[in-house]
C-alpha cells in the first residue's frame, strides 16, 4: 500500500471517528472507537482461543461452581441490552498469580492465585464486576483503536507495510488481538470500572464494602514487595481506596442511579 493510500485511510478512520463520535454507555463520556461492535467480539474470540491454548484450566468443582455462581448472579443483574451484547462467560486458569482480566466479547479470565486471595464472595464479585464494566465500557475496543491509530500513524511514516503480502486490515487485526489482553489501562479507564463494577456488584445485592476490603488487604499484603499481575494493571494507591470509599457512599445515599444504572458526571469528576 503507498503512502497515498494509507493516508487516506488514515483520514478516514479519523474523520469517521468525529463523525460518529462514539459514547461510552452508563458513563456518558466520549470515546474514541474506531472498530465496530461486532470487531471487538471476533478480537475477543481470537485472544480467546490464544489464551486457551496456551494455559490450563481449572477443573476442581470448588473453584469453578463459586466463580459460576458469582458471576451469574452478576450477569443476572445487568440490564438485558448488556446481557445480549457479549458473549459473557468466565474461566478459571490454573496459574498460581493473583490476575484477572477481560477480553472485548465478555470472556473473563480469573486466576487460581486470586480465588485464594479473596475471602469471601463479596471480594470476588468486586473482582468480576470490575472486570465485566471493563467491557461495557468497551475499554478494550479503546486500547484497540488508540493503538491502530498508533500503528497507521507509524506505517505512514515508513509509508510501507510490511511483509508485503499481507494486508494492513489483517495487520491491524493482529494488532488489536495482542492489545487486548497485553496493554493496561488507562487511569481514567480504571476509575470508570471502578465506579461502574460497584453498580453491579450492589445491582446484584452483593455488599459493595467488599470492594474495600479487597484493596486494603492487597494494599496491606503486598506493601514493599513486588505487586502481582492484577495490581500492577490497578496500582492499589491511597487515592484509589479514598475514591472507591466515595462511591460506595454515594450509591448508598443515592439509589436510584443504580436503579437506573446510571452515573452522574460529578462522580467522576471527585478525585
Ligand atoms: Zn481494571
């Protein structure tokens, strides 16, 4: 492709992108989304299929009816329009770290080392519910296009693609593939899952404190240390713990926006 073509197809990812200026559901920001819904679903499978490959799962009943339990509880608690979107579903790898994470189709990944973390469900679901606002949020399709943009960007500077015989399209899909479970998140991406994991986790009657619990205990266990895989994709601060502390304040103060599952503008706005 010559550097004329890629240009414009850089132009027009872009001016599609203010066109149709994406926004983030429950939240109400703006986002900057250039992949369509139903590529964030085949990017999922895809990191999917590579994980699964590569890890082993857990079989033992004990681990796996708990986190089942739990996260269908959680699912039961979204709307229906968020229930349909994703291909939620959740597996446990047999992997002694204390990690989770979620792929842009609504596939969870937990760890072993993290269900002998948590105490209790409480602790789990804030885990899970943090997770699944992850994808709501369509944080993933975000990193994504961030880095397309990114790699276009690059590959106009070169004004080549290379190797030759592959398309940039196949290119670009690769790329989203490794982004979407490699790259961390931003910080303004974490406090809106933070937020919006404590709507669902009190959506679906489980105790909000447990979010607290959590984070004082990873904060407390892994002080002077080096932090796990979870925590060092959620820097386990101070501020955060102050800031989760606010919300689940909020949302007992105000009910109705779980109801609604909805957040004010000023939530995110308080630091
Ligand atoms: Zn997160």
């Amino acid at each position: 492709m010559g550097k004329r073509a890629l240009l414009s197809l850089l132009l027009g990812l872009v001016s599609s992108f203010i066109l149709s200026c994406a926004t983030k559901p429950v939240v109400h920001e703006q986002a900057f989304i250039l992949i369509p819904h139903s590529q964030e679903l085949a990017i999922g499978n895809r990191a999917a299929a590579e994980i699964l490959k590569k890890e082993k799962l857990v079989k033992d009943p004990r681990y796996v009816k708990r986190v089942e339990r739990v996260f269908k509880r959680l699912l039961k608690a979204l709307p229906p329009k968020f229930r349909k979107l994703y291909e939620w579903k959740v597996y446990v790898l047999n992997n002694p770290q204390v990690n989770a994470f979620a792929l842009p189709n609504g596939n969870i990944f937990v760890y072993k080392g993290l269900l002998d973390f948590v105490k209790d469900d409480d602790e789990l679901a804030a885990v899970l519910g943090h997770e699944m606002a992850h994808v709501i949020l369509r944080h993933g399709a975000e990193k994504i296009s961030w880095a397309m943009l990114a790699q276009l960007g690059e590959n106009l500077l070169l004004s080549q693609v290379s190797p030759v015989n592959r398309s940039l399209a196949a290119e670009l899909y690769d790329l989203g593939v490794n982004v979407a479970f490699l790259l961390p998140y931003s910080r303004k991406q974490e406090k809106e899952a933070d937020i919006v994991g404590l709507l669902i986790t009190t959506r679906a009657g489980y105790n909000p404190e447990g979010a607290i619990k959590l984070w004082e205990r990873m904060v407390s266990r892994f002080s002077g240390q080096e932090p796990p895989e979870w925590l060092s994709d959620h820097p386990a601060s101070k501020e955060r713990l102050d800031y989760i502390k606010k919300v689940v304040e909020f949302l007992r103060k105000h009910p109705q926006y779980v109801e609604k599952f909805e957040i004010p503008q000023k939530l995110l706005e308080v630091d």
